[in-house]
C-alpha cells in the first residue's frame, strides 16, 4: 500500500493537529494526577474528543495518584483489558468495570 505524498503545507497541518493531541492528553493526565477530573469524566469526554479517544488506557491509569506501571497492568489484567488497549477501545461493560474498580463516579 502506497502512501499518498503530502505536500510541505499538509505535513506542516498534520504536525500541528499532533502537536495539539498531545497537549490535549498531557492536560487530561495531569488534571487526573492533581485530582481535577475523574476517570468516569475522561471516558465521558472521550467521546466528544478523539485526541482523549486516543489515549492508552495504562497512562490513563498511571496519571493517577499511586499508580504506577505494575499496579495499572494489574488493574488491567483484573479486569480483562489488553494491555494495549486506548480508550476508544473499551467496550460498556469495560468501562463501567474500570470506573467501579477505581471507586470513581463519572
């Protein structure tokens, strides 16, 4: 499968919108670390804003307080969701899951 060539001005589009999905997940994890929002409000506004769609459900919870990479891959396994896993990715039942395990309402 060949990709289309891409002009200088649509790469330069294409880094912008990058640049701007990344500080979108930056501000999410550090209001998640500071508190600010719950993961129930995360998966929620996911569905409005795909640059959050996009976010790994283990940064997702490692951005929270106390948990680090071996208790989000646990969390994860207890729960049944890949490791790989983005949020656009959990199902209902995986979701409601996870946000009744970390005790958070949305």
């Amino acid at each position: 499968m060949n990709l289309p060539a891409l002009s200088l001005q649509d790469r330069a589009d294409a880094r912008l919108k990058a640049i701007a999905a990344r500080g979108i997940r930056s501000r999410i994890k550090a209001d998640l670390k500071n508190g600010q929002i719950t993961v129930g409000a995360v998966l929620a506004a996911a569905a409005q804003e795909p640059a959050v769609d996009r976010l790994k459900v283990c940064e997702l919870l490692e951005a929270l307080p106390g948990i680090g990479k071996v208790r989000a891959t646990v969390i994860m396994s207890e729960l049944g969701i890949a490791p790989t896993r983005r949020v656009r990715g959990l199902g209902v039942h995986q979701r409601r899951a996870l946000v009744d395990y970390l005790g958070q309402g949305s």
